[in-house]
C-alpha cells in the first residue's frame, strides 16, 4: 500500500464523491465540463476536498495537457516555458496554480494575456477566498466556485472504495475514527490509513489514536462530538451559563478536540456575542488562541477554562455582527455608491477632525446610511453611544 491519497484519486466524475452543490445534476460547473467550455476559474476550500482531483478530471475531460504550478514557489519562467511549448499550436494547456492567493502582482499581470487570449485554460486553487488577493482584471476574466469539507457520507464512499479495492477489513470503530477525525480532508484520512496499515495491518483503533492524537481542525473522533459538542459550548457561554460552559469544555478536552479549534471558536464568539459590550473579551480570547497554540495540552486546558469563564461572564451583545451583516446585504446586489471627492486619497477638501477638537461635520457617504442600532446598549456600549451623541450635538 504506497501512496493511495494519489493512487485512489478519482480520473472521472463517476468515482468522485462530495461538492454535491458544485458538481451535482444540473449544476452550472458540470453542465461546463460537459460542454467543454469551461471558463478561466477559481476554487477555494479547506484541505483534501478535491480541488487540485476537480482539475485534472476537467483536464481529463477536455483532452488538455495538466500542468500543477504552485503560488509559493512559481516564476515567470514557469509560465512561459509552458506558453512557448504550446506557441503557434491548436492546442492549449491546462495550467493549475494551487496557493494561488499567494501570486504576487507582477505574476498577475504575466497571466492577464494569457486569460485573455485564452492559449490556457488557468485554474487556481486556495484553502483561503482568493478573491481579495487577485486584481480585478483576473476576477472579470474567471469564476469563482467555494468547495466544501467533505461530509461524512462522502467520506465514507472514499473509503469504502479503497478498503473494497485492497481487500482490508476494517473494524468499525477504526472506521468512525478515520472519518471522524480527519474532518472532511480525504487526503488525510488516506495518509492515516496508509501509514497505521504499515504499522498494524490489523488497523485497530489503538493504532490509530497513537499516529493521531488529535483531530483535525473542527473534527472529532466522538462521531457528532463536534456538532453536538461544541454547538452546546457555544450557545451555554453566550447563554451565560459558565457551569455549563465549563462542563461541555471538559467533554471536548476529553474528547481530544484540538485546542486551537475550541480557541478559535472563542475568539469569533467573544466578537460576535459580545463586540463592543466588553471590548476585552476579544483580547482575552485571542490571547488564548495565541497561547494554546504554542502550549498544548494538558496544560492548554486551564487557559482555555479560564477564557470561557470570562466570557460566559461578559454582557452580552450582537450589534457588531448585525451591523456588518446588514451592510453586506445592503451592498451584496446593489451598485457600489461614489466614494464623495473630498475623502477620496489626494484629493481637497478634506476636513481634519483633529483639527477640530476631534470631531467635525461632514459627509463621509453619497447617501446615508444606518446600520448600526444603538437602542438600549448594553455594558461599555452605553459609554460610546454617549460619547457619539456628545460630539455630534457640540
């Protein structure tokens, strides 16, 4: 058994398994591939989901030759060796760039000719939205598509088929540990099934757990630990009920959660359910973040008990996270407003508020906007609601 996150990977859609929303029936990027039009595209999502396996099955599809580049290491050179190779030919490549967030202007600009002249077809893959990282000549020129973690159904087809095609018995709870604890990411499910095949052909769990002490990102190796779990977590400390925020904390130490992941969850909920009623709560959560991530367990679990205690105990506020929601759906089908000329960078006109004791009227929007509702605040909100209204009355 050498390699079989590569031996097993899909050459056609009919062993790929997951991304039902992207390549289910009737779905745009599939109805693409069928008409071999596909256009210059971008996928992004966590690991091990199938992006890099979607683009050679497209080049597959389309008869194109695959080249994998990536964003950390790739040159000019790389490109255009390529683009010589296929000069003055009917036909074209398929270049695929993972990392591609992290291509740099100039790389960007060497690829705008080729999008636009179409002698490749470039796809781009990122575990992050790379949306904000390419230019807008790149973004009018592609598609963006979002792909999934792979669920546990889908998980489990891919595992079936390699413990099928190699004739290995697995006992069931090595199974739900294998799924359950590579959180959506087949090509870590693999290596682990790989590597504990070599160690103990007999792939008892005990094996497992020694290779993989923790799970994956926001998995678990308790099946449902991580929906029920930490749903339970989260919603005892915006209840404010630090009893049983400690107690479910404890069943996901137990649980072997990975402590970066129970950190990460506290510090969106310490802006999300807290924000701006107790400022603190986000620099308490994210220097817990910070300080598991660099002490582990056991120890790690007396900062992060620390951390819930203190943010079960905070008031409790949502308006940072209404307010930004309610911006993004205002904008999200809407025409971008005219930044107004007097703020635009260089230009006059400008008035400088601390030229004026800190505070001076004057439109920072074309059209007025309000997001933010400042009813009935609550804890330090009270203290800049008042200081708002203070400034604008003097």
């Amino acid at each position: 058994m050498e390699n079989i996150s590569l031996t097993y990977r899909p050459k056609n859609f009919d062993k790929f398994f997951g991304q039902d929303e992207i390549l289910g029936k009737n779905s745009a990027l599939l109805e693409l591939i069928k008409a071999k039009s596909i256009p210059h595209s971008f996928f992004f999502g966590p690991p091990g989901c199938g992006k890099t396996t979607i683009a050679r099955i497209i080049a597959s599809s389309l008869d194109l030759d695959f080249f994998e580049l990536n964003g950390t290491n790739i040159k000019i050179d790389d490109f255009r060796k390529i683009s010589l190779r296929y000069e003055g030919s009917l036909l074209k490549p398929l270049i695929f760039v993972d990392e591609v967030h992290r291509l740099n202007i100039t790389l960007q600009e060497f690829l705008l000719p080729i999008m636009e002249n179409n002698t490749a077809l470039i796809i781009g893959a990122s575990t992050q939205n790379p949306y904000f990282a390419l230019s807008g000549a790149i973004r009018s020129r592609s598609m963006l598509f979002e792909f999934k973690k792979l669920n546990i159904s889908a998980m489990d087809a891919i595992l079936e088929n390699v413990l099928k095609d190699q004739a290995l018995s697995l006992p069931l709870d090595s199974r739900e540990f294998l799924i359950n604890s590579s959180n959506g990411d087949a090509r870590a499910m693999l290596n682990l099934l790989e590597f504990a095949y070599k160690a103990d052909k007999s792939l008892k769990l005990e094996t497992l757990k020694k290779i993989r002490e923790h799970s994956l990102g926001e998995g678990s190796s308790e099946k449902d630990t991580h929906y029920d779990l930490i749903s339970a977590f989260i919603k005892s400390i915006r209840g404010s009920d630090e009893n049983a925020s400690i107690y479910y904390l404890a069943r996901l130490i137990k649980a072997k959660e990975n402590p970066e992941f129970i950190a990460r969850r506290l510090v969106i909920l310490a802006s999300e359910d807290i924000g701006n009623a107790n400022p603190n709560a986000l620099n308490i959560a994210t220097s817990t973040m910070l300080s598991v991530a660099k002490i582990g367990y056991p120890e790690a679990r007396i900062i992060l008990s620390q951390c819930t205690i203190y943010l079960a105990a905070s008031p409790k506020s949502n308006r940072s996270y209404e307010a930004i929601n309610s911006a993004l759906k205002d904008i999200e089908y809407s025409i971008d407003e005219p930044i107004p000329n007097h703020i635009k960078h260089f230009n006059s006109g400008y008035l400088y508020p601390h030229d004026y004791d800190g505070y001076v009227e004057q439109n920072y929007m074309s059209k007025s906007k309000n997001y933010l509702n400042w009813e009935k605040p609550i804890g330090f909100e009270k203290t800049l609601k008042e200081w708002l209204l203070k400034i604008k009355k003097s």
